[in-house]
C-alpha cells in the first residue's frame, strides 16, 4: 500500500495545469554506450568488410603495381598491399589506356593549334604596320590602314567563331586556328 501526499506543491505540474495528484511524468532517456579504440576498429573492419567489390569497367589498376583490382571488395592491393581509393585506381588506369594517352596527346596538340591562331591574328594586324613603317623604335606602333581594319576584325571573327562553335559544334581549337589563318590571308592580300 502506497500514500500519497496530497500537498498543494505536487498536485500541479510547472505549467499550471492539473494533474490529478500525481507527480510530473519524467522522461528517461537511454544513455549511449561506450565505445573503446578496439570497437571502432572493429567497425571499421566491419564496414570495410561490406564494401562494395572494385567494378569491372572502367577499368581499375593499382597505383603502384598495375595490377588489375577489378572485384577486390578491400581497398588494399593483394599483390603489393598498398592501399587504394577507387579514384587512385581509376586513374592509374586512364594512366595507362593506350586510347587515353591519345586523347591526352590529342588535347595538347589542340592547345598548340589554339596558340598557332591567336598568334597568327596578332602577327596579321602586326605585319602590314610593320611593311608600311617598318619595325617600330617607340613602345607605340603606328597603324596603317589595313592594320587598322584588321585589328577591328579580330573581335567580329571571334564572335563568329563562338557562334560556329555553338551552333556546329565544332572543336574550339580549330576554329581558333581557322580565324588566325583566314586573318593572316587577309593580311598578306594587303599587304603585298
């Protein structure tokens, strides 16, 4: 048998309203176990255990041997046990495909044709001014009249260029290449 104490104090709870007597209800809350460096090994261990396996395409090598990975469901090499992320196999495996090394040397001449057009705009806005006056002795160059017509092309041209490239698709760097020759044409029809 169990007596209550029926004060004034316990019959109300803090926000005013009625309880019936009865004590404000109380929330437990569960505590959160502890956890050592030996369970969050373990975890890890667990969690590296239920990775997914290395897929098969593209194609994954390991960083430092070359050796295939595809499968492996640890991140550690089972031929030199280096330890790897996907993103290192991945590349070391665009590393080494022949077809990447192409689009690789592909992408530098590009940006040698890119270079090769802006040159040859400026060298045809440059070469009339320098036929008709020679080289100049000051920082300032004195432009002639083709020189002129040619320097306010080069932005038209480089508008349509974009345009081209918008509308065709057409490779940037070519198109760059294309602008400066049609220029440098132009250029020595002028001048000679």
């Amino acid at each position: 048998m169990t007596v209550q104490d029926e004060s004034p104090s316990r019959s109300t709870d803090p926000g005013g309203d009625d309880n019936g007597g009865k004590p404000p209800p109380i929330e437990l809350i569960p505590m959160q176990p502890e956890t050592s460096a030996d369970d969050e090994a373990a975890a890890r261990a667990d969690r590296q255990a239920n990775r997914y396996p290395v897929p098969g395409w593209p194609a994954h090598l390991c960083p430092v041997c070359d050796y295939l990975l595809t499968g492996l469901t640890s991140r550690r090499c089972p031929e030199c046990g280096t330890p790897f992320t996907i993103a290192e196999a991945r590349r070391r495996a665009i590393e080494k495909s022949p077809s990447m090394r192409w689009l690789f040397r592909k992408a530098k001449i590009d940006r040698g044709l890119a270079a090769v057009g802006f040159l040859l705009l400026f060298a045809a806005v440059a070469l009339p001014n320098l036929v008709a006056g020679g080289f100049p002795t000051s920082w300032s160059l004195v432009m002639t009249l083709p020189g002129k017509w040619l320097f306010l092309s080069i932005l038209p041209q480089l508008v349509a260029t974009w345009i081209i490239k918008m509308y065709w698709d057409a490779n940037w760097y070519r198109l760059l290449l294309l602008a400066g020759g049609a220029t440098m044409l132009v250029s020595l029809l002028l001048t000679f």
